[in-house]
C-alpha cells in the first residue's frame, strides 16, 4: 500500500483519526480514517470482560449497555494519577488503558491497510504537558509501541498561525467534549501554564438532548431504553455538527418504541450554548491577566476542538475581544493533522538523511604522473622538430585548402588574412619534381569566389588527389616555396594567385645531396635577418639541415634562389614550413626514416 503516517487526537470524549499518504496524483493528502467501520472519531470507553480484557470502539459501547458496570467513560480524564480505575474487581492505570486502546486502533488499521503505518503520532491535551506525557509515553514503549507525542497548541499554533515572528502571540482555544483549554503562544513558545475548565461539548450536548426529548408527542409516563437513549444522544450530536452550517435540522429519535423526528434551530441551539461558550470566554480573559497581557497584546486566536465549530463560539469571541481569528476547515481535526503533516515531514528527512552516499572514492580522479625528461641528441631533435612541422603543415594545409582551385601544373589556395596584411601562398606539389623548378601559374580568368568547383572534375577531396600523386621518389632537396603575393583583396575572401612571373631565386644554393660514401655535412646556423622596422621581433630563417640517405642515383642540384627579405609572421610561419621540408620532402617516407 505504501508509506504512511497515522495520527491520532486523544481527547476527553473521543478519539480522532487521520492518515497522511501520497495520492494517485503524488501529491500528499491528509484524511480522516474510518477505524474498523467507526467513525473517524472514535467513542473514548473501554469494557472490561470478566478475564480481565479490554474492549474498545462500538462493540464496547453494545455491550455497554447490557452490563453498564463494566463501562468506562471518559478514562483519560485520570491519566497520571496514582490510584488506579477499579473495574468489576480488576484495577488498570488510565494511562496503561489508554495504551491499550492505542494498540488496538493499530492494529486495525495494519489490517485493513495491509501494513503498520511508518510513523504514528498522537496528540494529547496541552495540560497533558509533563508527568501525565510521561506516564502515556512509559505505558505505550510497554507494548512496544514507537508513538511521538504532540501537545495540542503549539502544534496547532506552527500550523495555522498566520506569522511566525518572535512577536507573535498567538491564544489557542481548545473547546473539547469535556474540557477547555486556553493556552498562550509568543514565537511558538509557551505563555506559562494552559488555563482549563470542565466545560465543553457534553453540557451543550445533554442540554440539547433534554430539549429534544421534551419535544416527542406522548413523552409523559413513557420511559426510554439505555440503547434509545445513546441513539438519541448521538443523533443530537450530529444535529449540533449540522446547525454549524445550516439553519435548521431534523432529529430523529425514538422513545419507548415509538419514532419520531424533532425539528430544531440554529437559534434554539446557541439559546442552549450561550452559558457554557460565555464562560469560556472568561477563561481566555483569567489566562491573559495571569500573563500580564490585554486583549490588545494578542494577534490572533486560533479555534480548534468539535464544539468550536458552533457560530456563536465566534461571535462571542469577537464580541469580547475584538481580536482576528483563524477557524482551521475542520477545528475538530486541525490539531491530528497538524500532527500528520509534521510526522511526514520528520519521516521524509529521516529517509534522506539515511539514503546512501555516492562512492568519491572511485570518482576520485587517478593522480597526476611526473613527467620524465628524456634527452634527446641535438640531431636528432631537429629532425624530429622538422618532422612534427610536416605533419603539422600537413594537417593545416588539408584543412584549409580548397583543393582543384589552381591551373592543371598544380593544386593550391590562397586566403587573405586582414585587410592590408598580404596573403599566404601555399603550394602543393602533383608531382615529383620540386616546386622550384615549377612553372608559375596563370591568371586566373573567372575571378574569385567564396568556394571554388574542383578544376578536375574527378576529384572531390584531398583524399582523391593523394591517389594520383605518382608515387617515385623526389629529390631529397628543395621543397614548397613561401613566397609573398600581391594584395589583391581586402575582404578576406579565397582568392587564387595570378601571376606571369616566376619565383625569386635564393642566392644561398641548397646543400649538395649527400651520398653513402660521403659523410653527412654539419648544419651551419645563418645569422638572423636584420629586424625591420615596421615588424616587430621577425624570426631569423633557420639553416635546413641535412639528413643522409643512400640514393640510386645523385639527385640534379635546384636551381639557387635569393634570400627573401624579412617577412611577416604569418609569413615566417610558412616559411619555417617549406624550410624544415628542405632536406625530406613530404613525398618521400624513406628519407624521414632514414634521419630518425
């Protein structure tokens, strides 16, 4: 069935019930609980069978009026006292009866719910606060019972007080069916001692009752039963519960056999109030003066108990007192649900604080490993640099390229970085000859456009053109060449490069192609290029160096190129990258293997 809490409101006359669940719609709901077929408040009596049990609810009141001697009404009125009830010969504390009777309610309602509720709660008269508390807690562990106790006010008062503020000074008043209560609260704490009477329901009852019967035709003479007298008191009952909404009711009853209905009123019944609700009301007054406060000290007071719910309760109040009131939707049952929702509350914290922790320890991050130096020969370092620059210039010049832009000679792109900082050209050889001794390429007719069509119609991707690059061998000299083209945009958009000159030589000769017998040549560094001055901090042009490899046959010697003036950074960087590809083309594998 699922979890749920189970509240109980012990009074002087009754017990109330109530049950707090998850709905169908997973939204919390408070409830009144049927015990057993009961009303969900319950006739506080017991009868004591000849061995000595306890029985509790209607079957209890039937038999009640067979053998009246083995009735208690009313029992709770004596918890905490030293003697004991004495009961057809056997003798039982109120407390310990009423644990008894505690124990059956759970375990009716474990059956018809099928399962003990998860918490159970159990509010008791303030007045109860102290010795008498202790006595129903000490009597309930007896039978094993786990029950938390609340008292009435400040229950009620941290449910329905309309501010929480340390100010805030609240009057519970507490007309049960045997007792008022009138109980001071400033910042949900207690003002001294509840201020009690023995006023309540039951003299409103009897004198309703005494109308009632007064009123059936051919009452003289005729006497009615135990059993017509106790349904005509709870039909009268139920009368006053209907006068709190409706102007008029009827009340059937019967006497010496014979049935009738008496009609009475909403005026007829607080004509019979007046006098009990009036004291009531002094007793507010007696609390406030022994607190030192006035009427006007007070913010509110709150109406709980079944026989608050008769209008002129409030009128009279309002009356004497001229202070707000707060009227729960049902003052008979405000203080057992007040105590449910602060159990479900309780309950929901205890599971969570009780769920299981994640695991930190295998999402703990593995620790951070020292890193290792290694040294590394300075050969073989440069090699190794040029070789990451290759795969780098590789990478770059795959993912920017639009391939299949240029004449049929060769494939390349160009991009406009800024305006007005000159263009990088890069070239891709397709074939195996160096792009020295390349021709230049031709203009280019049909202007520039943000995405070109492939000038090979076969080809789509880099990927298509890597195939039908021939596969020989090129000389382990030269390389791309960086070269600065004209400026002819400022847009930033692709733009192919058209010029009829061919590239400016270099005046240093590219390093002779070593072969097996002759030993490789050390590098020699080339002093930095003079600093220009509108370029901040250029880069000196690093010296290629030479890797040795055995070849078939010795490679022909590049034509010389010129120094090129000192570049850009954006140019140093392509630069860098045709250099470091001097001596091991892109082209050819052996030649790298042979370095490393």
């Amino acid at each position: 069935m699922g979890e749920f809490v189970f509240a109980l409101d012990v009074g002087t006359t009754s017990v109330r019930t109530v049950i707090a669940r998850i709905d169908a719609h997973e939204e919390l709901q408070v409830a009144p609980l049927a015990v057993e077929g009961e009303r969900a408040d319950i006739p506080l009596l017991a009868f004591i069978t000849e061995d000595g049990d306890a029985i509790f609810g209607t079957e209890a009141e039937r038999r009640g009026c067979d053998q009246p001697e083995r009735v208690v009404y009313g029992f709770t009125r004596w918890i905490g006292d030293d003697v004991p009830l004495v009961v057809s010969g056997f003798s039982v504390s109120a407390d310990e009866l009423l644990a008894r009777m505690v124990l059956w309610i759970i375990r009716t309602v474990a059956a018809d719910q099928g399962g003990r509720p998860d918490a159970i709660a159990l509010v008791h008269p303030t007045s109860w606060c102290g010795h008498r508390a202790d006595a129903v807690r000490a009597s309930l562990r007896e039978l094993d019972l786990e029950v938390t106790l609340f008292p009435a006010a400040p229950t009620v008062a941290q449910q329905h007080a309309t501010a929480g503020s340390r100010s805030h000074t609240v009057c519970v008043y507490d007309l049960g069916g045997a007792r008022f209560e009138a109980t001071l609260l400033r910042g949900g704490r207690m003002l001294g001692e509840p201020q009690t009477a023995e006023i309540g329901g039951v003299e409103i009852d009897a004198a309703l009752l005494t109308h009632v019967l007064g009123m059936l035709p051919e009452a003289a003479g005729v006497d009615a039963t135990r059993a017509e007298l106790l349904a005509a008191r709870r039909a009268v009952i139920d009368a006053k519960e209907r006068l709190s909404h409706r102007s008029d009711v009827s009340v059937p009853v019967s006497r010496g056999g014979r049935g009738a209905s008496v009609r009475i009123t909403r005026a007829e019944l607080e004509s019979m109030a007046a006098a009990p609700i009036a004291r009531t009301v002094e007793v507010v007054e007696q609390a406030l003066e022994s607190e030192r406060l006035t009427a006007a000290d007070l913010d509110e007071v709150i109406l709980i108990g079944g026989s608050a719910r008769v209008p002129l309760v409030a009128e009279m109040l309002s009356a004497r007192l001229d202070v707000p009131l707060t009227v729960p939707d049902d003052p008979a049952l405000a203080a057992a649900m007040a105590a449910a929702l602060r159990s479900w509350g309780s309950l929901q914290a205890e599971r969570a604080s009780a769920a299981p922790l994640p695991d930190l320890a295998s999402a703990r991050p593995a620790a951070p490993r020292r890193p290792v130096r290694v040294h590394i020969p300075y050969g073989a370092a440069a090699t190794l640099a040029a070789g990451a620059v290759i795969i780098a210039a590789g990478m770059v010049f795959a993912a920017t390229t639009p391939l299949g832009g240029g004449a049929d000679s060769a494939d390349g792109a160009t991009a406009d970085e800024t305006a007005g900082s000159g263009a990088l050209s890069v070239l891709r050889p397709a074939s195996g000859f160096s792009v020295a001794d390349a021709t230049a390429l031709g203009d280019d007719p049909d202007g520039a456009d943000e995405e070109r069509a492939p000038s090979h119609p076969g080809r789509s991707s880099d990927a298509d053109i890597d195939d039908e690059l021939p596969t020989t061998q090129t000389p382990r000299s030269g390389g791309a060449t960086v070269e600065r083209p004209p400026s002819d945009s400022r847009d930033g958009s692709a733009r192919p490069i058209a010029s009829g000159a061919a590239p400016a030589p270099r005046t240093d000769p590219a390093p002779p192609s070593p072969s097996a017998e002759t030993p490789p040549a050390q590098p020699e560094e080339e002093p930095p290029a003079a600093e220009p001055t509108p370029q901040p901090e250029p880069a000196p042009e690093p010296t290629p160096t030479p890797a040795p490899e055995p070849a078939p046959e010795p490679a022909p010697e590049p034509a010389p190129e010129t120094t090129a003036a000192p570049a850009s950074a954006s140019e140093q960087a392509s630069a860098d990258a045709s250099l470091v590809q001097s001596p091991l083309t892109a082209s050819d594998p052996s030649a790298e293997i042979a370095a490393l």
